[in-house]
C-alpha cells in the first residue's frame, strides 16, 4: 500500500479507536502511525494497542510506526474550602505550601521547587491560561501575586510558568514505568513531553538505550530559549501548539512553527505539527475551512508529519478524520505553488567530511535533473533515507532495509516508503533487487531509470558511499 502524498499522519488511539476493526479502517484512511497517550492508557490498554496494530501489520504487509506520548510532571493547585474561587482583577492572591484548603487570598501550591523558582515579575498562569497573575514577592515557602485577569480557578487546576525555568526533570516515576512497559512492548517512538534543556532528552535516550527514538515535545517557553540544543540531541520534534499557545503569546505560534521546522530541516530531523488541526472533526463530520487552512500550511512548509489528537482518540468521526487529512495533504502536494516553496525551505549544503551528506545532496539533484522515478536508500539504521528525506527532493523515496524496526522508524519520515528485506550481498543484487522493489511498489516501470544509494560493505550502519543508476529491466523468459 503506497500513499499517495509525502507527508505522512499520526493518528491517536483511544476509546473511539480501541477494536482491530478500527484501527484497520484508520490505516486505511490513510494512518501511518499509531500515537498512544500515555495520560490516559494504562499499560495493559498500550500492550492491547500495540498488538492490534502489530497484527495489522503483518496482515497489509506494511510497516507501522507506534509512539507512545509520555505525560511528563503535571504542576496543579491544591484545593479550595468551597471547590473553587473566583480571582477579581486587581486583587492579590498568595501561594504557599500550607494542605488547609484555599479561599480567595491564597492556595497550597504542593510543588516546593516551583516556590523555590519563583521570582518578582515571573507570571503565572491558571486554568489553561484563562487566567493570569504576575508574582510581587516569592520566598522558598510562599509567593504573592497580583490576579491581572480575573476568572475562576477551581481544586487541581493547572498551573503554568511561561518566565520560570523549574529544576524539575522532563519524566516522572509514571514515565519511566511507562516507558519501561513501552519498550518492552516494541514501541518504535516516545514523545516526551515539559522539555525544558537539552538535558532533559539526554535522560530520556539514556533510559531508552538505543530501543526506541526519542520526539521531543515543544511545548514551554523554556525549550524555544535552547532551541538550537534541543533540535540537535533530539531524534524528532514535536511543536505541540497547545500547551506552547498557553504559555507563549498566541500570535507568536505560527512564527514559531515556522522557525521549528526550518531548524529541523536544517539539523535533518524529523518534525511533527500537532494540536487542534481538525478539532471540530471532534463531533462534525467535516471541518471548518480554517482547519484545512491550517493542515495545508504544515504539509506546504514540509513538515513530516501532521497530527491528529483528540480527533481520531475520542472523537464521533475517527476515520473521517484520517481520511479528510489524507485528502488535504494529497491536495496541497499535487499543487502547483507545492514544489518551489518546498524548494524555497531547502536548507543549503553544510560543509562536510561526511560522504554520506554530500551522497545524499547528489542523489536528489541527479534525480531531479536527469527525471529518475525513484531514490532507492540501502539503509541498516535509517539514517540513510533520513540525510535523503532532509533534501525534500521531488522523487520519492524507497528506503530497504533488513531491520523491521527500522522500517517502522522511517514511517515517520517525509516522503520515505520502507520495504523490509534482507541485505544485499553484492553490488548486482543490491541493483537487481532495487530495481524489483522500485517496479513492485509502484515507483517506476520497465525501462525507466532509478538511482540507488548504498554503503559498502553492505550491511555496515554509516557507511553510506556508493550511488548507481539502474534500469528496470523485464524479467527473463
């Protein structure tokens, strides 16, 4: 099953799309990877999850990517006398460490490191943003704020701190024994979500050992400061435009995105545009314009991937949604305006000793210049069809590979169709069998040429060296 478009879609499991049968019509639709939010599934329900999918699998012959979406730390408010408060503008309002129940002058805030943050003139913000405060004084044990929008707080609300850079990790006791149960259960991706440094994925990888790929979510203030470090350590990212539109000025966010995937281009990662992209898709079984609007600019600025939350998790029209998002993203990439802003985003060739960089750079032009139908990558880890993808070239991309994980790896990957086989032992069967994908697969007929990327030795992970043109020839009698 070959899709028609290069950007590819992440669909999210849920209580809508918890049967074999729905996840089948999601991938289908056009799905091709599962996320799994690990806010709300337990470890039984993930395990459930991924072997459904797995199954599936083995039954379209296709490899499927999983990721499991980790929760990170969630800093809440206590509770209140009455269940909630309603905070007047104008008025002053502390947090302390104190378990008596709040009122209007004040709240336990149960996070002592937050305290211990907090500065004059750091805001805070409550109830998905919907209210503000901005701090007067702070001590390690209590903090006083002035409310500069009103509105109600009720017990447990969130808390968010846009000016404040909290010693906390990114992964909690929960994430890591979800992430133990995840890698024991062959997840291929984990979202990791409160990035703040560098420091906070370099945890992550290290617990992950190689198993899985670490996508770091972009979702506070604090990430967009170190941006560039965070980009370069990270597997994948993530501009979760939900929590980052809470934190940080609204109309700030469309830049952002642009300046996130432009970086991740740069650095070759992959990069993911989420959060409410058809949230009306919710409970209608179409969206507004807005919302196609907004899909269009991700797959235009060649984005990796695009998301679906809630959407495809809970919502009344799961595959409608997959399907709607299949036919924009087919739409924008048959456009005429589609090729030169993708060629105006590429990023320029970076001085390199790396053969493999400049093979790749190479490849695209060749194919682009001399009409090869398709870049065949010999890849073991990857990391060959990843320097391929980076160039957004107009061929597509047919990555073999003898790894199933890696192949489930690469569903990610803009415009990159993965194909588990065994190994080429030599250079003729490295060309043959290329070519018999290319034809199988549907990339390119009989007599017309593709270019082949590969590494020798063959079978050596970073070893890429070699590039050739073949042509498909009929088979004999």
């Amino acid at each position: 099953m070959r899709r028609q478009r290069r950007c590819k879609i992440i669909a999210t499991l849920g209580p809508a799309s918890l049967n074999p049968s729905i996840v089948a019509a999601l991938f289908d639709a056009g799905a091709d990877i599962f996320r799994i939010n690990m806010s709300h599934a337990t470890h039984q329900e993930m395990r459930r999850h991924v072997e459904i999918i797995r199954d599936l699998e083995e039954e379209r012959g296709r490899p499927i990517g999983i990721l499991i979406d980790l929760q990170g730390p969630k800093l809440r408010v206590g509770t209140f006398q009455n269940g909630s408060v309603r905070l007047a503008s104008g008025a002053h309002f502390a947090f302390d460490l104190s378990r008596v129940p709040g009122d209007h002058t004040r709240v336990c805030l149960p996070h002592p490191e937050v305290l211990r943050s907090l500065r004059a003139k750091d805001v805070v913000l409550l109830n998905d943003g919907r209210v503000r405060l901005r701090v007067e004084e702070a001590s390690d044990a209590r903090a006083v704020a002035f409310v500069e929008i009103a509105g109600d707080v009720s017990d447990r609300k969130g808390i968010s701190l846009p000016d404040t850079e909290i010693p906390v990790s990114s992964i909690t006791d929960k994430d890591r024994a979800d992430l133990a149960a995840g890698l024991d259960a062959g997840i291929d991706w984990v979202a990791i979500s409160f990035v703040q440094r560098p420091e906070d994925v370099a945890e992550v990888k290290r617990l992950a050992a190689g198993r899985a790929l670490i996508m770091s979510k972009l979702e506070k203030p604090q990430a967009i400061w170190r941006l560039d470090e965070i980009v370069e350590i990270s597997d994948a990212l993530m501009v979760a435009r939900g929590d980052l539109g809470v934190e940080m000025p609204l109309e700030k966010v469309p830049g952002l995105q642009k300046r996130i995937n432009r970086m991740a281009r740069r650095f070759g990662k992959p990069v993911v545009v989420a959060t409410q992209m058809l949230e009306s898709m919710i409970g209608a079984p179409i969206p507004t314009r807005a919302e196609v609007s907004d899909v269009a600019t991700a797959v235009f600025e060649g984005a990796d991937a695009v998301m679906l939350s809630a959407e495809s998790a809970v919502g009344s029209f799961p595959v409608q949604a997959v399907a709607t998002m299949n036919r924009i993203a087919e739409e924008v990439e048959r456009d005429s305006y589609y090729r030169g802003i993708i060629n105006a985003q590429r990023a320029p060739p970076e001085a390199t000793d790396a053969d493999a960089v400049a093979i790749a750079v190479a490849a695209r032009y060749f194919a682009e210049t001399m009409d090869f139908k398709a870049i065949v990558a010999w890849t073991s880890s990857g990391a060959t069809a990843l320097r391929i993808a980076r160039e957004r070239p107009q061929a597509p991309v047919l990555a073999l590979t003898p790894n199933r994980e890696t192949a489930c790896r690469l569903a990610l990957v803009w415009g990159v169709h993965a194909v588990v086989t065994k190994d080429a032992y030599d250079i003729d069967d490295m060309s043959q069998r290329a070519c018999k994908f290319a034809g199988r697969e549907g990339f390119a007929k009989i007599g017309e040429r593709i270019i082949i990327v590969a590494g020798v030795p063959f079978g050596t992970p970073g070893a890429t060296n070699m590039v050739r043109i073949s042509v498909l020839e009929p088979d004999p009698p």
